[in-house]
C-alpha cells in the first residue's frame, strides 16, 4: 500500500524465527461440503509415522472453507479397504464423500501410501493414487491428498501443496529489532528462514518456478535489491542504486525483474532483463509510480501512482507504453496484485480511515471490498486464484490473515513469538 510504501521510502531516502504459523478458520462457507476423512491403516507402530495423514488431509480441507471434515469419534466405522464401506450407513449421515488410505512401510525406510476418494451416493470410486514417499516428503505427500480431493470435489485445482513466503519481526532484550525471511509450507508448517537481518527486509517476490525469491534489503543502511536461491541460500545483488531500490517482482517467464528505483530522481518503475542487467526505464512521471506487478500474460504492468492526486492503481502495456488508470472506488487504492487467470487485481483499498483488502474485476468493472478490519496490506494471491494472504494489525502487532477472492471464506494465521508481515504466495510446485 502507498501509506507504508511512503514510509519505506523515507526509510530508503534517509539511510522468532522457527515458530509456526497458527491457522484458525474465523468464517467458512454455509454450504461447506461434508466428508469423511478415515484415519489410514499402517502396518506399523503409528506413533513411528511422521504425522497423521488423515489428519494433514481433514485440516487441509477445513481450511479451504469448502469443506465440513467428520470428526473421527463420530464415524460409524473407519474402513481402510473398498470393499469394507458400508455406503448406507454414510448414507443416513447425509455424508457425500469419503476418503480411505492405507500406508505400508517398506525396506529402505520409505512409505507406500495409496488412497482413494470414494462417492457416498453413488457407492464407487472418483479418484484416487498410489505413491512411494519418505519422511521428509511425508506431508506433502499429505498435501497432495488435498489438492487431488479438492479438484475433483470443485473443479480448481488444490494449492494446499504449496509455499508462503513472509517477513518476521522480534524485539531484541536491548530493544533492537531482528527480522528474518522466511517461506513455510501454506498451512504453516516446515518453516525455514532464508536470510535474518538488524535491518529491515522487505517484498519478497518468489520466481514462477518457485526456486528464487527476490527481496528488498536495508543492510548496509541502504535500500538493495536481491534475488537468492531457496535450495542452496546464494544470493546476489540485482540492484543497489542511489536512492530507492525496491518493490521487485518476477515476470512469468521469470527472465525479467520489475522494480521501483529513484536513480533518475523520484520513483518510476522499471524492467530489469536479468540475463545481462539491462535497465528499461517503463514510467517517465514525476508523481511517485511504484509496486509494479505483471500480468500472467507478461504484456503489462499494474502499479501504485498518486499521478492523479491520490494513491491509484494504473497499468501500462509495455509494447505502446500507454497507462491506463483501473481504480476509481475511494481514495486509496494500492499495492495490486494480478490473479493467476489475470481477470482480477487484488489491492489495499482505503476510505474513511480503513485500509481493507479489495479485488477489482477487469472484465465487469465493479470492486469488491473482502476484509471488514481498519489497517490490511500486503495481499497476495495463491496460485489456483482462490485465496488471498494479506497482512493486518493483530493483538501483538502484525499477523497475516488469508480470504477468498469471493469474500466468504476468513483465517487467521498467528505466530505465537514476533509478528509477521509482507506474505507473498508461491507457484505451484513443479510436477514430479
């Protein structure tokens, strides 16, 4: 939003780390799906197991909002064979889905895990695999349960098996602050932290194949931009300019950076070709253009500009250079972030006061406020375009909070120690 992205430049112009994220479901759909989560025969000890798979898989759905999980004491039976489903007593629990699943270990301490989503109603198989994982893929194998059963029982594909990225910050005892980037998995677990810095860090923008992150850093007390890789933590500096160096962001292809730099005088956006370094100056404004993001067909950007007299949202095509303003609704509208399928732009919306999450849809005109708190930022969409993360004032500071691009569905995701801020959502993961 331009209200911070104003601070962060005052910041530029003048020179717990492991803790999981907690996700509490605060609204769901009245019409949430209700299904059957059986709990997985193992033909071990299940407390060797690395989790409880049918837990991961129930609390996965649960926090789509989409679905209505049974709790495990109220199944009339707990079938983990096909033939073994009594359909008719799932039948007068109005239950329409379940899922069962078998692991077995094998040899080389790896897992066979097979299951199967079943239709009640219909008393056969829909979908269903079987695959090898280990433990340290145990839960996104997990996690890819999730995602098949959600496509199937919605028509979008699933995106439980993805990643987050985010900004913590933790007081110090002298009263200093330390922050750290960090990525976890989309229900919170499996953090890792990526860089920790006195310093502020900032924007962190993943590559479209999930294996970079682009940020913004204050180390040396000056604005830089980086791009550092996830698997082997190298990194190098892409941008480290006189002045503001900032708001990066990856083009589909990923072979390009936008960004924000001030070396040429105030804010303007540019396009940086990462092959050589080559700067494309893309806004010639004196008014403040920043936040750029790219449209999933890599022809156009959306941008934060208070050209016309307030923070608005605009776009340029980059083959005519023409800007085009988007946003018309209030006073303030900034930080925009495309859906994958380009139709909507995501955006901090403000008017009297309130600065909410809002989403403008390109085709039909007309912007939907989502959030109903006073101080949002940061929203990012998942990669399916079902929800957004975004950022808000929590009871110890700032917490992210997740919607969806509908408005029905709210979670709050805590962080018990420190405070949490600039989510950024990750790609799919490749196929394997």
């Amino acid at each position: 939003m331009l209200k911070r992205t104003l601070v962060i430049l005052c910041l530029l112009l003048s020179g717990p780390a492991h803790a999981v994220l907690n996700i509490k479901i605060t609204q769901g759909m009245e019409e949430a799906l209700p299904i059957a989560v059986i709990p997985f025969a193992f033909d071990g000890d299940p407390q060797s197991l690395p989790l409880n798979m049918h837990i991961t898989i129930a609390n996965d759905l649960a926090r789509s909002g989409r679905f209505k999980p049974m709790d495990v004491s109220d199944m009339p039976q707990k079938p983990s064979d096909f033939q073994d489903v009594n359909f008719s007593d799932w039948r007068l629990l109005g239950m329409e889905n379940l899922v069962i699943g078998s692991i077995k270990s094998r040899d080389d301490g790896s897992y066979e895990i097979s299951f199967r989503l079943l239709d009640v109603y219909q008393g056969k198989q829909i979908a269903g695999f079987r695959i090898t994982t280990t433990r340290s893929t145990f839960r996104r194998t997990a996690h890819r349960i999730s995602d098949v059963i959600f496509k199937k029982l919605t028509g979008i594909r699933g995106a439980f098996n993805t990643r987050i990225a985010y900004v913590t910050v933790k007081k110090q005892p002298d009263g200093s602050k330390q922050y750290a980037l960090q990525i976890a998995d989309a229900d919170g677990f499996n953090p890792k932290v990526l860089l920790k810095s006195p310093q502020p860090l900032m924007s962190p923008a993943w590559a479209p194949d999930g294996s970079k992150i682009a940020y913004v850093s204050f180390e040396g007390n000056n604005s830089s931009i980086y791009i550092q890789n996830i698997s082997t933590g190298q990194r190098r500096q892409v941008a480290a300019h006189r002045g503001i160096n900032s708001a990066p962001s990856f083009s589909p292809d990923g072979n390009r950076l936008a960004m924000t730099l001030s070396k040429d005088g105030n804010p303007e956006i540019y396009v940086m070709y990462l092959a050589d370094g080559t700067l494309r100056r893309i806004t010639h404004n004196p008014a403040i253009d920043t936040e750029p993001d790219w449209a999933p067909d890599g022809n156009s950007l959306a941008f934060t500009s208070d050209r016309g007299g307030s923070p608005q949202i605009y776009r340029v095509n980059l083959d005519s250079d023409r800007v085009k303003r988007i946003t018309f609704d209030g006073s303030y509208n900034a930080r925009p972030r495309f859906s994958p399928d380009g139709k909507l732009i995501t955006m901090v919306h403000g008017e009297n006061g309130n600065f909410r999450i809002a989403v403008k849809n390109l085709e039909q005109g007309y912007l939907d406020v989502l959030t109903r708190a006073s101080l949002d930022e940061s929203p990012s969409f998942a990669p399916n375009g079902s929800m957004i993360i975004y950022a808000t004032a929590g009871p110890r500071g700032s917490e992210l909070a997740a919607v969806s691009a509908d408005g029905r569905v709210h979670q709050r995701l805590a962080l018990q120690d420190g405070e949490v801020e600039e989510p950024a959502w990750g790609p799919f993961p490749p196929s394997p």
